[in-house]
C-alpha cells in the first residue's frame, strides 16, 4: 500500500512505513557503515561509533556538503526538515550517493504547537514515534548531565554556609564562595514549561539550601547540548565541560564545572549522547541524527560528528540549519562552519507561497482556525510584497559566497502564476529556483531539486566569514545586525554594556564565537514585524557567556529561554493504541 498524504496524516503514513522499513544493519550498509561501527538501539536506530569511521575513511573526494534553511518561519510552516528528507531521497533518484543530517526533536514542541522535527508527507524519516519520544536518550542525558552541575552547585552552596573552613578543609574542599546573585545556570527540562521560568529554591532550613531566585531553560537551549554539537571526541567534550560557567562568586570570579568538581561527572552522562544516531527515510535512505534544536536559543545545528561521518561516507551529505538563514544559517556559517573546517558547496532556502504571503502582510494565522482564503486563493499582491523577506534571505546567504538555491515547497493551493512570481523573485535576487513536490511524491517530487543542487553544488564560489576572529564583540554583534538582520545599529542594556567591557578586557574571550538569541518569527527581535523590516534598532539586553562551547550569546528583545506551551497543545491529541503499543496523533 502507497501512503497518500493528501489523505493520510503524517503518522498514519510513518505507520505504514515503519512496517516495510529496511533492519537497520541494512541502512548501515547502504550509508556505508560496517557491521562493527554501528551499535543497533532496537531494530530500527542505531548508534554509530564514530572513531572507527573517522579513523577508516578520510573526507570522501568531492564530496558535497549542503546547508538547508528557509525563509523566516510563520506559523503557516516552510517544510525545512521535509525539504531535507526529501531532497536525501531526491538525490538518491538521480543517482547520487546521499546522506542527510538533522537534529533530534525537542519534546518541547513535539507535545506543543509546532509537533515533532521528522519531516512530513511522503519525506519523513521512521520511526516517528522512537524519534519523537525518548529515542536514543540523547537529550535525557544532556537534561541529567546538566541538572548534576546544579546539583553540585547548590549542594557546595549549602556546605558552605553550613561548614567552616576548618571542616571544609577536613573534606578536601576550598571555599568558593559563590555568590546567589550570580548563579547564572538553571534548572533544565525539555517540556515547554512557562510557570518555571522563575522560581525560588532553597525554601526551608539550614539542609534544605540557600534560598534563593532560579528558574528552568529547555534542555535543548542548554550550553551542554552546544558543546554536543561542536565537540570532536571525547577528550574535547571532557575539557569543554571543565570550562563551563556556572556561577562566579563574591568576587566576581568564575566558578566552573572544574571548579565543583562535576565535570568528569556530567561528562559521564554523555559518552553515548556523543555518538551520532542513525535511522532511514520512508524511502529507505540513510539519516543521521544528532543534538538539537532551537536555532533562536541555542546554536540550533546538527552535530559537526554528524557531518563529518556523512562527508567520509557520502557524495552528498545534507545537513539542517534551524528556523531562516537570518539565524540557523547565519550560526552555520560563522560558528559551526569555522569549528569544523566544512565549507558549504551550496545552501538551500525553503520557501512556501503561503508563508510568503503572510510576509506580504496576509491575516494573523491562529493554530487550529481554518485558513484566511488570501492563503488558499491566487493574491498576487500578496505574494509579491512576501517576495521581499525571500530577497533579504538571498542576500544573507550571498553574503557567504554562496549563490543559494530557493526550493518552492509545492502545496496543491499554489497558482501556476504564484510559482512564476516566486521563480522571477529568485533570479532576480541572485538565485536558482527549484519547485520541491516531495511531500506529495517523496524523491520522485524532489528531482528537479536534486538536479539544482548537484549542479550548483559542482560551480565554483569563494566562502568567507562575516567577521574575522579578533573583531571586537560590540563590532561581531553590529555587523551582524547590520548585515544579517537589516537594523540601522544596536543599544545595550547596562547590565550587556557591562559584560561586553569585561569580555572585551579578557583576552581568553576574545575568540569565543556570536551566538545570537533573537526571535525566529522576524528579522527583527519583535515577533510581530514580517516581511523585511527596516528603520530599526536591535536591542540587546544581556549577553550569556558560554566559555566551554566557545560562544558568546547576545539576548536581544524578550526572549525566553524556556518556551510557553499554548492553549491547544498537540498532547490534547497523542494517545497510545492499548492493543499494539503504537503511538497515535504525533505530527
């Protein structure tokens, strides 16, 4: 039976994928993975030792990296993980060794409003459900792992107070004196959970804690899910996590996992979560998967692990940047590109005539309300005004060196005319255009895409970073707001003026990277701004300081760490079926 996906949701049809899929040693052998370098977690995901493949294979010669990102994302959906899946099996048809890399879906989202991150129609990836709900216990040990340095923190907080120096001595300890006011980590959960963002622990006595003001992050935001993404080996992880910053004390000195003696602990957590996973397509082709989302909170990217087990294996290997080029692009470019050595031989933009008509300033789209008919009806106005939020993607993706490929999701709504419009605004911008049908025929669909891209792939370009590494952190964040996000300049809050001088003064902090946490909904740091906004200041009120991942993150706006979840949650609508265990209502 061949699923329809104009009648079928997406679990029904990963249902019936998942009992025709390939064993995963079958999927190994197809990626090019021997029997010893993969570890099977059940029958359909495995972990895949990635010191024996980067130790047997270099870089395959002429392999093809390629990025994926979209537009700026609107409620409406641009498909930017289905347009991976889909162009994986796109390549495949054309004759093209093809491997994709994406990140592991947040539980967040996936019992939220957005769902899971495992594609949709007939580019998925299976099992849907495992993928979706615990999986491989990747971000369970990021949460554990993370949740141990708290631990250890308000444990020494509370011996310290309690205990003398005398005593303290007596138990081979020195006193940290760590200062509650400058506790800068929290408490991790990888649920969408607003009444958490602030909290007050430590209520109670003298062995309950210090009481004191804290709060939850989402796991996924956690600088131990960024150490995850770029770290190389084991040892690397290991000496990253020594780094980390928790806390500083009285003195304004940084109080470190090396510090609480927690990092070899934490790092225990992780040893498996190092290794990347993998599973197959609908279609049978091979997908890594490996750390996590939230490209707005967080570095957002699939591991460098990942991709460079994908490039030793692969004559394409697709990877995902998450939410617009603005920000998951941006972050692949200047920070994950310069950790891993990778260039990009060419970048894909998600666009969907829908979501570009909201740019043009089309009616607010409310989950679970039928669609305005400006979205299902030909509105060429529209449209041509959304054009301009496609055009400043181009351009930021041009700005690498890269000549980008604008793949159109097709939706059966669009016009034969919309599809001109976009293709003109493509070219006109400096791009190549593709119309992308994967989610309706799988690779079949993404044919014209693959071919776009293999040919793109093979032009030469000259890549180059925005910034260069000694460029002063107030300069890195204006040029990128500048340049990337279209603002006029950028004001600091006192309390981020404050930072960037002591960061500025440090010369251990003159290399970390900028990993801006914005909002994902507009170019702008406000939500409510579509299109291309312009005659604009960013504003950055604080700057998180990631020292064992190597980042600086600026938090401009009202950005949370921690996500709300809605008022009609996907949880309303998963259920489990009693009599065969399957998951039901995951999308």
């Amino acid at each position: 039976m061949k699923p329809d996906p104009t009648r079928m949701k997406d679990w029904e049809i990963a249902e019936i994928a998942e009992a025709q899929a390939l064993p995963i040693a079958r999927v190994a052998e197809i990626a090019g993975l021997r029997p010893d370098e993969i570890v099977p977690m059940g029958r359909r995901a495995a972990k895949i030792d990635f010191l024996k493949v980067l130790d047997r294979r270099p870089r395959a010669p002429g392999a093809k990296y390629v990025d994926v990102t979209a537009i700026t994302p609107t409620p409406l959906g641009e498909g930017k993980t289905t347009t991976t899946i889909g162009l994986v099996q796109g390549l495949a048809k054309i004759g093209r060794r093809a491997i994709g890399a994406i990140r592991q879906p947040s539980s967040g989202p996936t019992f939220n409003i957005k769902g899971s991150a495992a594609g949709g129609g007939l580019s998925q990836c299976v099992p849907l459900s495992a993928l979706s709900i615990r999986f491989t216990g990747d971000i369970d040990a990021i949460t554990n792992a993370h949740n141990l340095g708290m631990v250890a923190l308000t444990a020494r907080m509370q011996h310290e107070r309690n205990y003398d120096d005398a005593r303290l001595a007596q138990l081979g300890l020195r006193r940290l004196d760590i200062d509650p006011r400058r506790v800068h980590w929290r408490w991790a959960m990888d649920f969408s959970a607003q009444a958490l963002r602030q909290i007050v622990i430590g209520l109670g006595g003298p062995q309950d804690g210090v009481e004191m003001e804290s709060g939850f992050q989402i796991s996924v935001s956690s600088e131990l899910m960024a150490i995850l993404a770029v770290a190389r080996d084991l040892r690397d992880l290991r000496a990253r996590i020594d780094r980390v910053v928790l806390a500083q004390d009285r003195a304004g000195r940084d109080v470190t996992a090396a510090d609480l003696e927690v990092a070899g602990a934490m790092t225990a957590w992780l040893v498996e979560a190092l290794q990347p996973n993998l599973i197959q397509t609908i279609e049978g082709r091979p997908m890594l998967v490996h750390a996590g989302p939230f490209a707005n909170i967080a570095l957002g990217q699939s591991s460098i692990l990942a991709d460079e087990v994908g490039v030793r294996l692969a004559d394409f290997l697709v990877t995902e940047s998450g939410f617009g080029a603005d920000i998951g692009y941006e972050k692949f470019w200047n920070l994950k590109c310069r950790f891993s050595g990778l260039r990009p031989d060419a970048v894909v933009i998600v666009a969907t005539v829908r979501a570009l008509k909201m740019h043009g300033g089309g009616p607010a789209v409310k989950p679970g309300k039928a669609l305005d008919e400006a979205y299902t009806r030909e509105n060429l106005p529209l449209l041509e005004a959304g054009c301009e939020n496609l055009a400043a993607h181009i351009e930021i993706v041009r700005r690498s060196g890269v000549r980008p490929i604008v793949a159109l999701n097709h939706f059966p709504t669009d016009t034969a005319e919309e599809i001109a419009l976009v293709r003109r605004a493509a070219e006109a911008g400096g791009a190549y255009f593709a119309l992308a049908r994967h989610w309706e025929h799988g690779g079949e669909g993404a044919r014209e895409l693959a071919e776009a891209v293999a040919a793109a792939a093979a032009e030469p370009h000259e890549f180059r970073f925005l910034y260069e590494d000694d460029l002063p952190l107030c300069k890195k964040i204006e040029r990128i707001a500048r340049e990337i996000y279209g603002a006029d300049g950028v004001s600091y809050a006192p309390a981020a003026t404050e930072k960037i001088r002591g960061l500025e003064a440090d010369p251990d902090a003159a290399r970390l990277g900028v990993c801006m946490v914005k909002t994902h909904l507009s170019l702008s740091h406000d939500p409510e701004r579509k299109g291309r906004p312009r005659g604009w200041t960013l504003p950055v009120r604080d700057l998180l300081v990631y020292r064992g991942a190597g980042l600086v993150a600026p938090v401009a706006g009202d950005i949370k760490l921690m996500p709300g979840t809605g008022s009609n949650p996907a949880f309303r609508r998963i259920d489990v079926d009693v009599e065969t265990g399957r998951v039901r209502g995951l999308f």
